[in-house]
C-alpha cells in the first residue's frame, strides 16, 4: 500500500538535522499530477501559486500562501500537509529551503512527491521525486520555481520559466502566462480540467481577508486557463466596484462615479456594474448622463426598474419621485 505524509507539528518543526523520532502513517491518497509556479514579486513582495491539472478542484489542494510568509505548491502523489506545514515553518523563521528539506526528512514517500516553496524573503526550493510519473521536473529560478509532472514533453517548466521571466506587470498575469506557456508547450498528457491561483501580500496587514489579493479556482472546465484569466479580470473590476462603494459611503462621489466607471469598462456586459455606476452619477447630480446606463439595465432585466424605488428608503438614492420617474421612464413598456 502507498503511504502519505501526516506529521504533527511538534514533529515538524525540528531542525532538519535531529532524528526523526515518528515514522508516517499510511492513509489514502490523492493523485494531483499537473504543473504550477510559486512566485515572489521582488518589487512588491507578493507571493504566490498558480497551477492547472487535468483534476477535479485542485485549488483546495495544491496551492498554499500567507502573507509576510511564503507560498507552497505541492502535488503529484500529493501530500496537502506539505502545505499548512510548509507555512508554519515559514512562519517560525525557517528558511523554504530547510522547511522543504524538514518535511522530506520525515515522509517515507518523498520519492513520489512533487513540491516547491518561496519564503517572503525570495528563497526558493523545489523537490520532484525519482519516481514521479514522467515527464516530471522543475525549474528554480530568481524568486520563482516551475514544476510540472505527468507532462506530454519535459520542455514544459522550462517553457514556464522562460515565459515567467519574459512576462511584464503584475505577479498575477506573470504567474498565469506560465501555465499557458505549459499548455502551449503540450501541458499535461491527459488533458485539463481545473484551476486556481492564489496572491498575497507582501507584509501581513492583522486582517487576513485583504491580504489576500486573489484567491480564485476554476473546478471543472474545459479550458481552465482562460476561465481563470477572466475571473482574475472580474475580480479586478470589482475591486474597483468596492473602492467606489468606499467613496460613495464617505459622499466622495466624484472618485466614486470614476471607480464604477472603470469596472464598467472592464467588464461591460455585467449590467450589476452598470447600474451602480448609473446610480453614483444620480447622486453626483448627474442625472441625464445616468439615463442612458439605466436603459440599459432596464433593457436587459426589469426587476432593476422595481428595484430602484427602494434605494431613497437606504439613502442610495435623493427621496426625489421627480427624478425617480425620470429614471423609470427609460425601461420598456
């Protein structure tokens, strides 16, 4: 029977160099055979984990981060324990390399198991067992690591690092340019299936909620990648949704009108968006530029027409019936 990892944290955190003490115990296992990328912004100190496998939700079980911390991938005859543990050593001062060379210390089955991880200052380590199924290999590059196992061509982590290295912007669409480069590069043999990606920030803020700047998972689709590339987009659109609803709650509404609008334009067939940033512009006092966006909305689900009376009731709108039948007069008959 194969065996996985499953360490207590006492037992974790020895120093890499003691005796190990326990043995692991056998329990079943999940196979995660794919490629991923754990990444450090140097600019910005983000950290993160991209990955692709031709497996169901493999966001739940590959990918790992903390802000201030580090950031774990870990797949193949998948040990998820690797993950948790990986960040608490992290998060007690070991280095990603001694916190990788602690956990395989200890597991029996190191020889199947794929892992990498980045601390928050950029140190990278990557392990591939002798016994992944081939093609199976990694790439430890300045602040990043690219691993892949199970592949069509074991070109695919290099091609991941190169596109890594090549790509400008933000640690998010570097990370995602790597696992299409992958699929380019013929990905993994069986096909693919599902998707996440995970970005932190770099110093922890005391509330984990923002400090995650994206925490997406695309569970089963046909082309995960691309899906997960519009979720990152839908995610940003509406974070300037939420900043303009920050403004708008502190009557800062042209910077709100401005936030709306951006999200709009990124995404503009989300009628949501649409028909907030209709509303701001009535509270700006600019009723007639509204009117168009309202039709708009009203054109495509008339329940925002029945919808828009409640808002003077939340102070979202003037207590105005003038300007309130002036909207409503757009929707169709």
């Amino acid at each position: 029977m194969k065996r996985i990892l499953f360490i207590g944290l006492a037992m974790a955190l020895i120093p890499s160099g003691a005796p190990a003490q326990q043995r692991v115990e056998p329990r079943p296992l999940r196979p995660v055979h794919t490629y991923s990328i754990v990444a450090r912004d140097p600019a910005s100190g983000q950290l993160g984990v991209a990955v692709q496998s031709h497996w169901f939700s493999v966001g739940p079980i590959v990918p790992w981060a903390e802000a201030g911390v580090g950031a774990v991938a870990t797949q193949s005859i998948v040990e998820v324990s690797y993950g948790p543990l990986g960040l608490e050593l992290m998060r007690a001062g070991k280095s990603a390399p001694d916190a990788l060379r602690s956990l395989l210390a200890t597991d029996q089955q190191a020889s199947v198991r794929q892992v990498a991880m980045i601390d928050a200052q950029g140190r990278v380590a990557a392990h591939t067992g002798e016994h992944c199924i081939a093609e199976a290999g990694h790439y430890i590059g300045n602040q990043f690591s690219a691993q892949a196992n199970l592949m069509l061509k074991n070109t695919v982590w290099n091609a991941m690092a190169k596109a890594f290295e090549a790509t400008r912007g933000e640690l998010a669409d570097r990370m995602l340019a790597a696992l299409e480069a992958a699929e380019a590069e013929g990905g993994d043999i069986r096909g693919r299936q599902s998707a996440a990606i995970i970005v932190v920030t770099g110093k922890p803020t005391g509330r984990p909620w923002e400090d995650r700047i994206f925490d997406l998972r695309v569970e089963d689709h046909p082309n995960p990648i691309e899906e997960l590339k519009r979720l990152l987009r839908l995610k940003r659109a509406y974070d300037h949704m939420n900043r303009g609803d920050e403004l708008f709650a502190r009557k800062e509404i042209d910077a709100a009108v401005k936030e709306y609008g951006a999200a709009e334009q990124m995404v503009p067939d989300n009628v949501e968006m649409v028909f907030w940033h209709a509303v701001t512009l009535v509270n700006a006092g600019r009723v007639d530029e509204s009117l168009p966006l309202f039709r708009k909305v009203f054109a495509s689900d008339r329940n925002w027409a029945i919808l828009l009376p409640r808002l003077p009731r939340s102070n979202l709108l003037p207590n105005d019936q003038q300007i309130i039948q002036k909207i409503l007069s757009t929707a169709p008959r």
